[in-house]
C-alpha cells in the first residue's frame, strides 16, 4: 500500500481487446449448438443438462463472450441503462446500510437522465464461473468488491476486458486504465479523526471488530487507526476481532468470548456502526458502563444509530451522495468518451456522540 492508501495493483496498460466473440464460438468451443448456448446465456437452465451448463459457462468465461443485442450481431451503442455489481458473501447484501443509502443516491440520479438501474448481488467464489457479469446488457457498470487485495485485483482485471466503462465504489485500487473510475469516501482519514479522538480521552488498551469479510474501505479505516493510535501511544494495545457477520448474535459471541480470555480494553472501535452498536448492548447486558469505563466509537453515521443509547460517537459517511456523484459521472462518461477524473474521494466528518 502506498503513503497514501492505494493499492497499486499491477494492470497493463497497452492490453488490446480482441474482436468480439460470436455465440457460435462459443458454442464450437464448447462442443455443443448455438442454441444450447442461448439457453444458457438466456436462463433457460430447463433445456441444459448441468454438466452441460457448467462447460458452457466455462466457455464463456474463457473467451469473455457478452451477449449481443442484435440478432444480426450487431452492438446496441445506447440502451439507457446501467448495473451496479455487489460483491458480498452474505445473501441479504441489501439489508446493509452502506449498500442500500448507494443504490438509492446512484438510481435517483440515473432516473434523472432517464437511465435505468440493474442491481445483482454475487458471491466472490462464485464470480469467475458465472456468466451473470457478460449477461448484463448495459452501457456501463458500477462495482463494489470485497475479497482479498489479490482476488479483487483479478475481477478487475476480468472487468477490464469488459471494454466499457466501470466505476469501482468504495475501493481502495488506483486505476491507471482510461475505462475505469473510483469512487469513494475517505476511509483513510476517518480512522485517524477516531484514534485522535480516543488517544486524547488517554484511552490505551483498544478492541477493534470488524466483519470476517475482506472490505477495502474498511481495511483502510482499520488500518489507519492502528497506525495513528502506535504513532500517538507506541505502547498501545490493539486487539482485532473478526465477527462471522455482523449480526448481534455473532457480535456479542465474538467479543463475549475476547473478555473471557483477555484484560478488558477501555475502548471499542466498531469497523461499521452496527458492529459498534452490537458491542455496546452486549456491555450494557453485563453491567459495562458506557463511557467512563469503556469508550465506543462506530463508523458511517446513518440515521438508525439513533435509535440505541448512548448516541454513539462516529464517522459520518457521505453514502447517499457517493451513489448520486457516481451516477453523475458515468452520464458525463456516456457524454464525453471519458472519465475527467479517475479518482473521486468525498470528505467525512467526526460526529462526537455520548460514548465516548
């Protein structure tokens, strides 16, 4: 990671994309008809035997084969249309609070140029074997990755080949391809506001809980608080928790199970203010008080964290306006050819609650 938090992941610039690829290709490829290929790529799953599916879907996948618009095979230029990617392990990825304020900014701002919006969850394991990213018929795309840095940076690299326009939400990658734009908020600096914030009330012994899966945003927070709270105290303790998920049930089993085998810390950062406010009910059952003898502190600042008390101390994120700047952009993409910015990064603010 760079001074500045980017990952810079390495892409080819001078990558050419080659003609694209007939259904009847793949179908050779495949060794079957071109219209087992259509029922494939169309959902028809009743026609095709599963065996059969999964070599065709292969072959789509290998030869990056998207479907075309025009019987005659030729590519519809404008269809008004966008898709935003979701990339979560968790089936109910609309029931977070950062997802949906982003769906919501970015399809009120396309629905004012008349554009429509495609919204599908995947899984990562199920990313390179499905067929539902060369499927989606739309003038460009909007992605938010979880995984890994090195398992993000192979579904972009498949993304690249796409040949369209792309804009990756809230990630940490630094593009340096002309298709390609990121947008969003600064993660970064929101840690660093926490730990200065803590660090000042002398807090010295930290819990940080964070969800099990991988996300870049917040990676970044995480790991900057952590530097800035070792550059301020270096005789900090910092222990990291990963919850399974961030339901309150997992919360409180996974810092239920650190105070039984570990000092009770004097503050707890909460990765996303659910996690936050999850920690907080479990230390009110057991007596805990909140703050004076453990701080809590969340992230993101949506309007349901005023329903728990204390009112938590947290990062406001501008969510709703990262989704209505993303739809903005790719309009002006459709327009202009090109992305006037690869990079977009929207401020946070510190919200002082009664938590800390």
């Amino acid at each position: 990671m760079s001074a500045h938090g980017h990952e810079g992941f390495v892409m080819n610039e001078t990558s050419k994309f080659k003609k694209r690829v007939t259904i009847k290709e793949v179908a050779a490829a495949a060794g079957v008809s071109p219209m087992t290929v259509s029922n494939v790529v169309n959902g028809r799953f009743k026609f095709v035997s599963d065996a059969t599916r999964k070599v065709v879907e292969k072959e789509i996948s290998r030869l990056n084969y998207r479907v075309q618009e025009s019987g005659r095979g030729l590519r519809v230029s404008h269809r008004r249309a966008a898709g935003i990617l979701i990339i979560d392990e968790t089936k109910s990825f609309l029931s977070d609070h950062f997802n949906s304020h982003v769906v919501a900014g970015l399809s009120n701002s396309l629905s004012l140029s008349g554009y429509t919006l495609t919204v599908q969850g995947i899984s990562l394991e199920h990313f390179g074997q499905s067929h539902v990213m060369h499927n989606l018929s739309v003038d460009g795309l909007y992605v938010i990755l979880s995984g890994s840095r090195d398992k993000r940076e192979k579904v972009i690299e498949d993304l690249r080949r796409l040949d369209q326009p792309i804009v990756l939400l809230q990630e940490t990658y630094r593009p340096i391809d002309g298709n390609i734009c990121v947008i969003r908020q600064d993660d970064q600096l929101g840690g660093q506001m926490l730990a200065d914030h803590l660090a000042a009330r002398r807090r010295e012994r930290f819990v940080i809980i964070k969800p099990q899966t991988d996300w870049p945003a917040i990676e970044a927070r995480v790991d900057s608080f952590c530097t800035q709270i070792r550059k301020l105290n270096p005789n900090a303790n910092i222990s990291i928790l990963n919850s399974p998920d961030e339901s309150f049930d997992a919360v409180q089993a996974t810092l239920a199970e650190h105070l039984a085998n570990s000092p009770r810390p004097d503050a707890i950062f909460g990765a996303n203010d659910r996690l936050a406010i999850g920690a907080m009910l479990m230390l009110q059952s057991q007596g805990i008080a909140i703050p004076d003898e453990i701080s809590v502190v969340g992230f993101n600042g949506f309007e349901s964290r005023r329903y728990a008390r204390p009112l938590i101390t947290t990062v406001i994120s501008p969510a709703y306006a990262l989704g209505e700047t993303a739809g903005k952009v790719m309009i002006d993409r459709f327009i202009k050819g090109s992305f006037e910015q690869n990079e977009i990064v929207l401020p946070v603010y510190l919200e002082p609650g009664e938590t800390t």
